[in-house]
C-alpha cells in the first residue's frame, strides 16, 4: 500500500464516520461540529486530488465561516430536536431500501459501468510548479465568464434579500387611501339607531330607577 | 454561427442589470412612501426590453460565450412574453401592496431579479447557465414570498417554498453531474453531439431521471405536487399571481433547452416518464380541484391540471408539438394572471378574500366584473371563442396525429370535469342567492388591469394566430 492509499483510506473513514455521526448524534453543536470535521477531511482527500485551491477554500469557507455561522444559529435557536427525529424508526427500513438501491447502482458504475477503471484512464500527476489558481483564473473570466458574472448577481440578490428580510424600521405609512375613500358608502359609516320618543319629563329614567328600588325594599 | 464574448448578445441582460442597480440606489433616497418612481422606473425598463427584444425578433440564431450562450427566436419570443406578462402582473401588484406592510422597494427589486434570472434560464446553452439563472429565480421568489414577514402563513409557505425549490435544483445539479460524468461536457450542444453518437447507457439514464424529477418539482406536476397548493394559498395574493405565470414560462424554456436539446436523441427515454406525470397531473388536479372551496387552492389544483396539459404537448416529441406546448404555456400564464387577479381584486385592506361563494351577487351588483371573471373561467375550462380553447386543441391535435389516441381520450375526458369547477365560480356569481352586495374596493389602476387582462382572453381567442404565429417561428415552422 502506498503512502497515498494510507492517507486516503484514513481520511475516508475520518469523513464516513464523521458525516454518520452529523445525522446520529443528540446533541445539535456535536452534530455541528463533526460537520465541520467532514469538511476537513473531504479537504484533505481533495488535496490529495491535486485541487490544492478548492481544498483550501473548504477550510476557509466552509469550516472558517459557514460552520461558525451555523454553530451560531444553533446555539441561538431553541429547537426541539427530539420532535424531529420523530418517525425516524418508521421510515427508517424505507430509507435504508433506497440507500442500498442507490448504494447498488452507483458502485455498479464505479466497477465496471461509465465511471470504472478501464474507460477512465487515471490522470497523470502534475508538474511540481503547476498552479491550480492560474488554472482557474484562466478559465474563469474568458470560458465561464457569463457564468461567473451570473453568480455575482445571485450574491446581489442574497444581500437585498436578506436586508429586506430582516430590516426593522417603520413599516407603516399615513397615507391617504384614495381608493378606500372613495369606496365609503353611508352603509358602513352611518348607524341608525332606534331612540325612544320622548319619556315625560317626571318619569325621566333616574326616577324610574328610584321608582323600582323603593318597590324592591 | 459561434461566437465569443460578443456583448451585444446581451444587451437586454446588460441592460437589465444596469437598470436594477440604478432603481436601487434611487429608491434609497427616495422619501415618497408609495414609491411611485421606483414603480414607474421598473415598469419603464420594462418596457425598454420589450422594445429591445422585439428589435431582435427574427435573427439568426447565434451561440456565444464559449457555448454558454445561445440567442433564438425561441429565446426572444419567450422573453418578450415573460416582459409583457411581467408589466401586467406589477399593475396588479401595485394596488395589492401599496395598502398592506408589503410596499417597499424590494418588492419591484426582486421582481426584476427574478426576470432576470428567467431570461438567463431561456437563453441558456449549457447546464451550468440554466442552473444559475434558476437559482437566481428561486432565490429571488423565495424572498418575494416571505417578504410578508408578520404573516405566519406567509412565513410558512415561504420555508416550503424554499425547501421545495432546494431539493428540486438538488436533483437537477446531482443529474447534471452525472450527465457531466457521462459526456464530459456541460454545453448542452456537446451533450447532444456525445448522445448522437453514443447509446446513453446507465449513467447517463440515472442522470436523466433526476432531470425530470427535479423538472417536475419545479412545475408541481404529480406526483411532486404537494408543495404547490399551499405556497399559493399562503404566499401574499399578488406574489402568487407573479408565481404562478411567469415563471413557468422560464420553465418552458428551460425543459426544451434541457430535454429537446440536450436529450433530442433519447426522447424514447423521457417521453414515456413525462407522458406519466402528465396524465396523473391531468387527473388528479382536476378531481382535487372539484372539491376545493378556497378560490386560491382551486386555482391551485387548476395550475396543476394545466401544467398536465401542456406536458401532454411536450410529450410527442415534434417541433409542432412544442410548439403548440409553447403556445400552451404562455396562453394558460396570461390566465392563470387574470384568475388570481379576481382574487386580488376582491380582497380588501383588512379582508383577505378566499372563498369561491364570497363571489355570489357579483352578478347582481357588479355584472362588468361579473362578466369579465365568467371569461377568465370559461377561457380556463376552455371553451371557445376564449383564448383558452386554441392551444388546448393544438395540443390534441398533436397528439392524436403522434398516435397517443387514448392518451388524448383520457385528457379531453378530465377536461371536461374540470369545467364542473370553473362553472361553479360563474354560478356562483349568478345564481347563487346573495345575502349582500358584495363590496368592491380596488383602485382604478387595478380596475383597468383587470378589465385589459380579460378582454384580452377574449380578443385574443378570436384572433387566435396573434401569438401562435410567434410560437410557430420559434420553432422554425413557418416561412
């Protein structure tokens, strides 16, 4: 076995163990933070990929700011995690049918389907001095360049998404609302009430009232 | 032709985008509470790209950015309809959030965002293109459907919404990627030439399903239906109106890039799994809506009973049919406007309106408006002279010349069920006993929407070629 494999291997089991661990463990922040642990060994593997760019955005994407931030939220929140994993047991022989099925196919394609390694040649190692990032630089901004741009404007609409989402000024206007008054009609703004025609003026109610507490007594 | 970096292809993207960058900082300093200049900016751009895009009717058709890219008649026409229908749905919009805590910018901002996003998803030529100009939909609609923030089923409907259109474009990506795996390659002219020339084998099978799936999710077609009828009854009436219409004309444009284009040579491999999805949507969006009361949520179950219909006309796999699947598509997203304009109509400032018999003594009391929801109704059952009856016919047409005799049986069969719950709302109006009148209280500006939005069901039906002539050069049908 060859250095390479051993670094492979034990990285592999670090990132399956880990990402078991992310959906089986009780506690939200442990679940948290072996996510974090799965992206530092799927780093790790990409490295030995020759992606040294991609490896290291990983770590400080992923792990330096997304996995904080999220480490944030789930402190912060007050969330029920027992409720969600309710039914778990139910689903659970269904879910591992299609696991297995798709477990099944995908291997099939790694052995002797597409993917296998007859059809797909292994890729020569690179040159000491080659540089991913002028790789990627290159393409980038003459290849990719409309899909570049593309995902700057969804960067755009994430901000004012989010800023319109969470901003809390006053909302409310005092403006007119033409169209609402012009729709007043005398149904909703006048109320006819029934008044009595007019008591003489020695049984006024006060009197009446007496009237009857004195019967009472 | 093949070119690259030419800029001039994209001029109306360019110039959207400028334009949404200046209505953004105007609107910051804008003190008027009704934002009247950022509406009339963003309906002036508008029609800015209509002009430009009608400018570009009848070009050639041009490939761009390395592949990426591709300017058509297909694109133009879809996009022209996606400004037009767009113009129309901010009107309605106006008069429904100048009066609720939804009148903000924003809501004109990501309007335009999520135009943008579509017409990226039309001109798209590759499978990376398609997928950002999607997201940037998505992302945009997400936002305009939570925007009603002290609303808990806005709120709610909005989580749906996102988890929903998360693991839709989760699947698309993990076909694609596949796809990618299989051919090498993520221009889709590259995939059409590797599946000419190869059988397309397990993998690229796997990745085709996933495909459709995630294409179905995103349409609400059966059995991926479930999210639909509560994001429309929940979002704010004036957003799911937007929802409802344009996008899926983006929609469109997206599965012919995707299945006519990419997968042009295997149609053998999708045509049966759409087939399926359609007659399911067929049947049980029409059986649903039958015993729906909510106004919105039979409309809701009726958006997915056309969507049914007009997968019906991508199924045979011609150009006519897509065509006439095209001529579908942009017909039922100028009605589906007009159904959930009565709804937006007959809501007031504190009254949500909802039911189908709120509607009784509009016949009595309000017989213009009356007449104009009986056309939107009729248009949707499809019943001529109304637009809705022609693309109906088209797409039966098709069919029955393709051979899917008893497919288009069974559709025209459900059609007719589905006249049950369009006559029940005109009769509804009509003849149910109304206990009072009911109260009307939109502004002019909505007034006058409503009625060019119905009569145009009407006009349009007697002159039936007017759009189906610009469906038909798309694809390359007529001389």
């Amino acid at each position: 076995m060859t250095f390479q494999a051993i670094v492979f291997y034990s990285f592999a089991a670090w990132l399956i163990f880990a990402a078991i661990m992310v959906i089986s463990s009780k506690n939200s922040v442990k679940a948290a933070l072996f996510l974090v642990l799965t992206f530092a060994s799927a780093s790790a593997i990409w490295l030995l990929l020759e992606a040294e760019f991609l490896a290291i955005s990983l770590i400080v994407v992923y792990v330096g700011a997304v996995m904080v931030l999220l480490l944030f939220v789930v402190m912060m929140l007050d969330v029920d995690y027992a409720a969600l994993r309710q039914g778990f047991v139910k689903k659970l022989p269904i879910a591992l049918i299609i696991a297995i099925a798709f477990f099944v196919v995908l291997y099939s394609f790694l052995t002797h389907g597409e993917f296998s390694a007859e059809k797909f040649a292994e890729p020569a190692a690179k040159a000491a001095d080659y540089s991913n990032i002028k790789a990627l630089g290159r393409v980038i901004y003459t290849e990719y360049f409309i899909a570049f741009e593309i995902a700057a404007v969804i960067l755009l609409v994430a901000i004012i998404a989010a800023i319109s989402l969470t901003f809390r000024g006053r909302r409310n206007r005092k403006s007119q609302n033409i169209s609402k008054q012009l729709a007043a009609n005398k149904k909703n703004r006048l109320k006819i009430v029934k008044v009595d025609p007019v008591v003489s003026a020695n049984e006024t109610s006060d009197e009446l009232a007496v009237n009857q507490s004195e019967k009472q007594s | 032709m093949n070119e690259s970096m030419n800029f001039s292809l994209i001029t109306s993207e360019i110039f959207l985008l400028c334009a949404l960058c200046v209505i953004m900082i105007v609107d910051l300093f804008q003190r008027d509470k009704e934002r009247v200049l950022t509406f009339t900016l963003t309906q002036a751009s508008l029609i800015v790209l209509f002009v430009l895009g009608f400018n570009s009717l009848g070009a050639e058709r041009i490939i761009s950015f390395d592949g990426h890219w591709v300017t058509d008649e297909l694109a133009t026409v879809l996009k022209l309809s996606i400004y037009a229908i767009t113009f129309l749905a901010l009107f309605y919009a106006r008069s429904f959030i100048s009066h609720r805590n939804l009148m903000r910018g924003e809501y004109y901002l990501l309007t335009l965002f999520s135009v943008l996003g579509m017409m990226i998803m039309v001109s798209a030529n590759s499978f990376l293109v398609v997928y950002l100009g999607l997201e940037l939909l998505s992302l945009s609609l997400y936002a305009l459907v939570a925007l009603q923030r002290d609303s808990s089923v806005a709120s709610e409907s909005a989580v749906k919404y996102f988890v929903m259109g998360g693991l839709a474009s989760g699947f698309i990506l993990y076909g694609v990627s596949l796809i990618y795996g299989a051919t090498g390659s993520l221009l889709i002219a590259d995939v059409a030439k590797h599946f000419s020339e190869n059988s397309i084998g397990l993998v690229g099978q796997f990745g085709l399903v996933f495909i459709v799936i995630g294409l179905s999710f995103k349409f609400g077609a059966v059995p991926f239906h479930m999210w639909l009828p509560d994001i429309y009854h929940g979002a704010p009436s004036s957003i799911t109106a937007f929802i409802a219409s344009v996008p899926k004309i983006a929609a469109f444009g997206m599965t012919m890039r995707l299945l006519s284009e990419a997968f042009g040579q295997s149609i053998s491999q999708w045509a049966s799994m759409i087939l399926i999805v359609a007659l399911l949507s067929v049947i049980l969006g029409n059986v649903i809506a039958v015993s729906q009361n909510n106004l919105k949520r039979l409309l809701a179950y009726s958006a997915i009973a056309h969507i049914g219909y007009f997968l019906l006309g991508v199924v045979p796999g011609t150009q006519e049919s897509f065509s006439a699947a095209m001529y579908y598509i942009i017909v039922y997203a100028l009605m589906t406007l007009a159904g959930f304009g009565i709804v937006i109509f007959m809501s007031s400032e504190n009254k949500e309106y909802q039911k189908v018999t709120d509607l009784r003594g509009l016949g009595r009391y309000h017989p213009w408006y009356a007449l104009l929801f009986s056309i939107v109704m009729i248009s949707m059952a499809g019943i001529p002279p109304f637009i809705g009856f022609w693309p109906k016919l088209e797409i039966f047409r098709n069919l029955i010349i393709n051979g899917y005799v008893v497919e288009a049986i069974v559709a025209i069969a459900f059609s007719v069920v589905g006249l049950f719950y369009y006559l029940r709302v005109v009769k509804e109006m009509y003849f149910a006993e109304a206990v009072d009148a009911p109260e009307i209280s939109s502004s002019r500006s909505l007034k006058i929407a409503i009625s060019v939005n119905c009569l145009l069901l009407l006009f349009l039906g007697l002159l039936p070629d007017s759009i189906y002539q610009y469906c038909l050069t798309a694809f390359n049908l007529m001389g």
